[in-house]
C-alpha cells in the first residue's frame, strides 16, 4: 500500500511538472517584427507643491523616452531610460525593430548589440482603420 501511494505521488508530481513547461510555450512569444511609431521625450512630473519654485528640492537628471511601437493592429508605448543622454538610433520612426511582448514589459532586441532593450509598457491602444479588422 506504501509503494502504491509513493507511485502515485510520483506520477502526480511528474505530470504536474509536465502540465506546468507544457503550458509556458504557450504564454510566452518569440521575436516579432514591429514598426516605431513615435518618440517623445519623456519629463518627470515633479511632485513639489510649495509656492516659490527656488524652495523646490533638486531632480536628478531624467533621460527618459516614451517609444510608440506598432505590432499588428495595436500601438504599445514603453518608456526608455537611460542613465546618459543616449537614444538609439533605431528608436526612429518608421524604423523596424524585433520586440518580445510580456504581460507588463516589452524587450527590443537592437541589431548592434546583443542584448535586449527592456521597457515597462506605459500604455496600448488598438489601431482602427481598414487594414486591421474590428476585434469583438
């Protein structure tokens, strides 16, 4: 009875384990192509709210961009930072760039280097026009 329920327990956890790498192929992409869109400078807001400016503490230097990225039919917005005052020069409109999409992160992967760009996806919007069919 002992070696029956280990057997068990093993083939449970086994299949468990099988259920769980079966399913992460599925949730996860590979590279796809997209198309920048937009670039914009991206400005901290400042969280001073005293009446004379001068009073105000210092920022440190922000060197931050917002980059529109359109894959398929939706247009994803992540937001770049560096800590110089460095901008890719594949983060250019209508340049194309590989992006691998996570739930909340974005990686671009730049033709130069070898690795990827990691940016927080800051806002989506679905594109409507002729070209992309209404989602229901």
């Amino acid at each position: 009875m002992k070696k029956s329920l280990m057997l068990l327990a093993l083939v449970f956890g086994v299949l468990l384990v099988y259920m769980q790498a079966k399913s992460k192929p599925d949730a996860e992409q590979g590279y796809q192509t997209a198309t920048v869109v937009s670039v914009d400078k991206y400005e901290a807001p400042s969280n001073y709210v005293g009446d004379n400016p001068v009073d105000a503490p210092l920022q440190g230097r922000n060197y931050a961009y917002q980059i529109g990225i359109r894959l398929d039919c939706s247009v994803y917005v992540g937001l770049y930072q560096s800590a110089t005052n460095y901008l890719p020069a594949d983060f250019a409109p209508n340049k194309t760039v590989d992006v691998r999409m996570r739930k909340h992160v974005m990686y671009v992967s730049l033709p130069y280097n070898d690795w990827d760009v990691k940016m927080g996806i800051v806002g989506h919007r679905r594109i409507k026009n002729e070209s992309c069919p209404a989602s229901s």
